[in-house]
C-alpha cells in the first residue's frame, strides 16, 4: 500500500525528533510504498540535510513552519467575506471553549469541562472552512496575517459570556494569538491537496498530534483517506508546558485552540497510537474513543547491546551510570546530592555523568553541576577536584572508551535516572537492554517500562534513591537477577520488530476497513479486478473530481523534493516541483527470567 508519512519537525531530518523510529518503520516495511510530507522548524535543521533515504520512499515534500512569508494572494470581495465569515467563527469558539483538561500541573487527572458537541461542530466548520476558501482562492497566508483576523479576535473577546481571561486579552494578546494562529494554519494553505498528492495514498501516519496531523485532516475531509496518529509524547501536554511566561489570555485561547484541534484529531483518527499507558491517559481524557486507541511502544535496536547484555560479568560493580542529554529536567542536582549519601555508605563507590547538554539552557546547567560536585566531593586537602579527577566524572558518548551507548552502560553496574519530567525512558530500555539493574524516579512511563525488573523511588527524593542505589551495590545476586529480567522484558515488548510488526497491522486493519475511490490499473492498462467495492461508485457530486475547483500553485514558501542524499546545502524556497519516485505495569517478572521478588518495584 502506499503510506503518506506526516511529520512535524522530524523524519526525514537529521536533527528531528522522532525521526530515528520513523526510520526504523519505513525501512522495516520494505514492500509498502512511503510519501513523506515534512514540517521543518529551522533553517538550521534544513542546513543539517536529510538522514540517507530506503528505496521505498517514492516522494518527499518540504513546508518551513519557521519562515514568515505571504503567499501573496488577494482575495476579492467574495473571498474576503467567506475569509471572515469562518474566521469570526473560529475566533468565537476559542474565546467560549473551555481550555480543556490542562492545569498549572499539566496532568491528565486535572478538571476540565465536558466539551459541547455544538461547539465542536462549530470549530471543524470553521477549520474545514478556511481550508476550502484556501484551496479555492490558492492560499491563506495573507489573510490569517491582516487586520480582519486581529478585529475578529478582539470582538469575540468583547462579545458577551465569554472566558473571563479572553475579556481581559490586550492589544498586544491579540497579536501574540493572531500570529500563533498563522503559523498553526499554514498547512491549509499547501497544494498537498490534491488528486496526486494525498489523495493518492491509501492512508496517512501522523508521527504527532497537532499540526502534523492537520494535513491528515485535511486528506480525510478531502478525499476520505483515513488517518493513524501515533503520539510518542502528547502535543497538546507539550502545548501546555511550554508556554508558562504568556499572559493568562493568550494561555487561554491558545489552549482553547490546541484543545479543539486535539480533540478533532483524535475524533477523525482511524486508531491512535499512544507510545505508552501515560500518553494514553491523555488521549482519552481529551475525548479520545477508547476502542480505536491501541498502546504501541517504541521500538528500540537490540543489537548494539547484545554483547553487553550478555557480559554482565564487565560492568565495575561499585560504578553508578546515568546517560542522557543534560537539562534542567533530568535533575541531576538530586542524583549529585544523592550520590554524597552513597558514598558515605559505600567509600569506593563512583558516579559517570554520560552526554552531552540540550542546547544553552541544557549547557548552563551543566556547568552548574560541575561546580556542585567540585564543592560536594573535595580532595583530601579540602580543595575542590578537578573535574574528572574524583569519584564525579562528566563525559560524552565518542570520549575515550566511549563510541556508542552500549559502552556506557557497560561502565557500570547500576544505571540510574533521576528525572523529575519524563516521557517514554529511551534511556531506561537501552539500560534494561543492556542487562542493568536500574533505579528510576516515579515519572512519566518509566513503572510501565520496567514493570517488576527495577528498583523505583520519587523524584526529588536523594535520600531515597540513595539507599536503593546503596541495596544494589552491595548486593550483586540481586544485581544479576534484576538485570536479566530487565533484558528479557525489554526483548520481549521493545523491539524494532515489535513496533514494526504493531504498524504493519494496524496498516491492514485499516485499509481493510477503508473503500478505495480510486481506480487501480494493472500492467496492461486495464482496470485492476475488486480494486474498488461497488460503493464507491455510487453518483453524487464529491466522487467528480471537477467539482473540487481548479487546480493550483503552491505558496512559495512550499517545496516538493525528490529523496537525496544528506546535504548541508539547502535551497531558497520555490514553487513546487513534482518528483516520482514507527497505569502502572504489572510488577511481575518477565517469563523466562529469573524470579523477582514484588517488593523490588515498591517505592
């Protein structure tokens, strides 16, 4: 079949996030067929180039989300007044919605209202409606950045029973919305709408929610193709939390939007995929059915652990390991405190910081913690060590004896996360690959991910995660028998073949559940046998390809890119060009694996 890959940020760059599962998916389903439709975030991250594409990627086209470019279309007197009509609409929605399940804590369990089915109907009227006058007149750009979207705003604020925070929005709130709400509509403005675009594949795949999936949106509303969205970490929590030092107004209507938008997603949405019970929670509490919600985790290679894994006998039994990118919500602040305990308790016990800092913030507080552990671990004169030099050491994955994450787990006995914000532990599974016993803060998926094969512990808690590191230590029998469950437990559910496999039939489920409009033609030309079900023929003006309006050039901001190889370089925008061409767990033992007892997954 053929697969329309919607990404945001992510596959087929270099620096993307989520990019490495996307990989793994297309490459691992070699006899389907991928187009790739691709959101970048930065000229830096269309500098660093692409990642090597399979043969089975036919297409890639490219849209900027960071530029600000018109599409310099002029509407007319009739256009305008349409662009008005919805745009009011929407405005109107977003300043009477609730903002949804959201608190200041960011958790699924917060109060949120019942969302109407009339303000639903509302939203997607106005969405789907700016997306036809967009397809209609040949973009949206110019419009969603003039004065008629900001007056539209201001009045529905001014308008009666409206929120209380959306009352109080300033001119300069009105701006800040207006323009957010340009750069999250752009995607209305693509030709990807067409007959031999998204209307030729047979599905799409939204690697996120929120304006990833939007172009799905669109193709379902368009031509009925149906949609997959996969959230590996949920857009609308992202949304959330990313957004702190924003006025209440602005916070509000934003929310309001990312809200309505979510919970359209995951109402038109085929199945969703939630990469673990966490994510999940948060799809159902925004309105997602959860009969079409099936958990499907990451995927992760195996390979480059297995000699690791199955060399316990290699790790320094008094060595503590944490690996990851260097934030401030890793809270290594905790684990440099923590490890002071442990070393009152064990005197030879030593800790590897391993990666590199998350960009200025990740740098400066990374410098923080090497000074806080000069202070904490003073030579025997009392002076401060050199970095490196005492029981704290700091490195990157490519220093001495370092080439891969495999080496860095060899290096010790016991890993150990302390984060206090976590989605899905990446890190966690390549330790539990790896045949390391762990020790992890409550957060995020983590008790999911290890079910009964590690030691778990609040976060912020040093004195916590100081005596489970300490039991560890000095216990190598239950250091062994937690690290080789761990290691069958991660084989067993977080593999690329299992993640690979779960796509493959949710593919076939929906597809086979999913009429096809189109005819198929075989070798000779002829009309492919059973191609189509007899429904699909039925008259009516949406199967006349005419009725849709006249076709059109894309913005300019727009590319359609045939695959290449990476390249620094990247090309000024142009018109588009045509190119052929991935609740707590059980704490029992993995079975197989050696005997855990219950108390080793208690707090």
């Amino acid at each position: 079949m053929r697969i329309g890959l919607l990404t945001d940020g992510g596959y087929p760059y270099v620096s993307g996030d989520a990019g490495l599962w996307c990989d793994r998916l297309v490459r691992g389903l070699g006899h389907h067929e991928f187009d790739v439709y691709a959101f970048s975030r930065s000229e830096a991250q269309e500098d660093d180039g692409w990642v090597p594409l399979p043969p089975q990627v036919g297409r890639v086209r490219t849209a900027p989300l960071w530029t600000a470019e018109d599409d310099g279309v002029v509407y007319g007197r009739r256009a305008r007044r349409r662009f008005a009509e919805h745009y009011d609409e929407l405005a109107a929605v977003l300043c009477t919605s609730d903002p949804g399940p959201a608190s200041d804590s960011a958790t699924p369990g917060a109060e949120g209202a019942t969302r109407a089915p009339a303000e639903a109907d509302r939203f997607t009227g106005a969405l789907y409606g700016l997306a036809e006058l967009a397809r209609d007149e040949g973009g949206l750009a110019t419009a969603l950045r003039s004065e008629t979207a900001v007056r539209a705003l201001e009045r529905a604020c001014r308008a009666p029973r409206v929120l209380p925070a959306a009352r109080e929005a300033r001119v300069s709130d009105l701006l800040a919305v207006a323009a957010h709400l340009h750069e999250a509509l752009r995607p209305l403005s693509l030709d990807w709408y067409e007959e031999d675009g998204l209307g030729a594949v047979d599905l799409c795949h939204a690697a996120s929610g929120g304006t990833a999936a939007l172009p799905g949106l669109l193709a379902g509303h368009f031509f009925d193709v149906p949609l997959l969205v996969t959230e590996y970490g949920v857009r609308l929590r992202t949304h959330y939390l990313t957004r702190p030092d924003s006025s209440p107004a602005v916070r509000s209507l934003l929310a309001a939007f990312h809200g309505r938008l979510a919970a359209e997603t995951y109402r038109r949405a085929a199945f969703l995929t939630p990469g673990n019970t966490h994510a999940r929670r948060w799809q159902e509490r925004c309105g997602a059915d959860r009969a079409k919600v099936r958990t499907v985790h990451p995927g992760m290679d195996a390979a480059p652990f297995a000699e690791v894994g199955e060399s316990p006998e290699r790790a320094d039994p008094r060595t503590l390991v944490w690996t990851g990118r260097v934030e401030p919500a890793k809270d290594l602040v905790s684990l440099l405190h923590a490890f002071a305990g442990i070393r009152t308790a064990e005197p030879g016990a030593r800790l590897r910081i391993i990666g590199g800092p998350a960009g200025p913030e990740g740098a400066a507080y990374l410098e923080h913690c090497r000074e806080l552990a000069a202070r904490l671990f003073p030579d025997g004169t009392g002076a401060p060590h050199a970095d490196g030099a005492g029981p704290v050491s700091f490195e990157e994955i490519g220093g001495p004896g370092l080439t891969g994450p495999a080496d860095a787990y060899a290096a010790g006995a016991v890993t150990v996360l302390s984060s206090v914000v976590e989605g899905f532990p990446t890190g966690l599974v390549e330790a539990m690959l790896a045949g390391r016993a762990t020790v992890s803060t409550d957060v995020g998926a983590v008790v999911e991910v290890i079910g009964g094969t590690g030691l778990v512990v609040p976060p912020r808690d040093p004195r916590a995660l100081a005596e489970a590191c300490v039991s560890l230590l000095r216990d190598p029998e239950r250091r062994a028998r937690l690290g080789a469950a761990a290691r069958a437990r991660a084989l067993e559910l977080f593999t690329v073949e299992q993640n690979v496999a779960a796509f493959h039939d949710l593919y076939l489920e929906i597809v086979a559940r999913t009429p096809v409009r189109r005819v198929r033609l075989n070798g000779t030309g002829d009309p492919l046998p059973f191609a189509a079900p007899v429904e699909a023929h039925v008259p009516g003006h949406w199967a006349d390809p005419a009725s849709r309006g006249p076709r059109r050039t894309a913005p300019t901001w727009a590319t359609d890119t045939p695959p290449r190889a990476p390249s620094p370089a990247r090309s000024a925008p142009a018109p588009a060009r045509s190119a052929p061409a991935p609740a707590r767990a059980a704490t029992d033992p993995v079975p197989g694996a050696s005997p855990v007892p219950a108390t080793e997954a208690a707090r």
